[in-house]
C-alpha cells in the first residue's frame, strides 16, 4: 500500500522516481541510502540511515545559477566520491572537514556548477554538504 501511495504522489506531483545510492557515511559499516529527487526548479536529497542510530536528514535546493546554495541546472546526478579528494580540495581552501577515517561520501552535480559535496562530519554527528 505504501509502495502504490509513493507511485501515484510521483505520478500526480510530476516528481520523478527517486535516484538511491548507498553509502557507508560514518564509517561504521552499515550503510545509508541516499535518495536523490528532482522536480521543475527543485532538487531534494534524504538521506536514512539503516541503523536508525541517527535521524534521517533532508537537503533542499532550488534551480538557480547565481546562488552558492542552488544547483545551476536539471537534471541533476549522484555518485559515490572518495573524501581523500574531498580532504584535499577543502585542505587547498584552507579548511579542514572532520570526515571519519573509513567513511564515505557522495556528491550531487548537474555537469555545470561545482558539485554539492555531502560527507559525515564526526564532530556534529550529522551529515554535511560543502562546495567549492
């Protein structure tokens, strides 16, 4: 029932199916799922821990080039990224991320902008995003 109420709010909000991907954010071994979803002038990501250890976290973004907190275009994607190429880009800014030693983390990009780089920062115990 559950699954046929999700189908028809995609089918009568135009919202797309969303896009999972799992991902070990904190390290611990039990992985998270992402979902990414998108809609005219708006992108969400959920992201739900199996564990239940932490609250499931949303993100909001809206379709807008000229903002630091937006993405630039649809469609938008979502991948798997290591946090040593993370650690260094942030490390070349002059910023340090508290990202766990096995963690990993994912990036939202529409190809144009720079990413939405989203990782686990330890020291907050939640997920975080940062970009360039």
């Amino acid at each position: 029932m559950r699954r046929a109420a999700g189908v028809l709010a995609v089918m009568l909000l135009g919202v797309a199916a969303p896009t999972r991907l799992r991902v070990d954010l904190d390290g611990s071994g039990q992985t998270a799922t992402a979902l990414l979803f998108q809609r005219a002038g708006a992108v969400g990501v959920v992201v739900r821990f199996a564990d239940h250890r932490h609250p499931a976290q949303r993100f909001h973004f809206v379709v807008d080039p000229a903002r630091e907190d937006a993405v630039c275009r649809l469609p938008v994607r979502i991948a798997l990224e290591s946090l040593a190429v993370d650690r260094a880009q942030a490390a070349s800014l002059g910023v340090n991320l508290a990202v766990p030693a096995r963690g990993q983390g994912f990036q939202v990009s529409d190809g144009t902008c720079d990413a939405i780089h989203f990782y686990w920062n330890a020291s907050e115990g939640r997920v975080v995003w940062w970009r360039l």
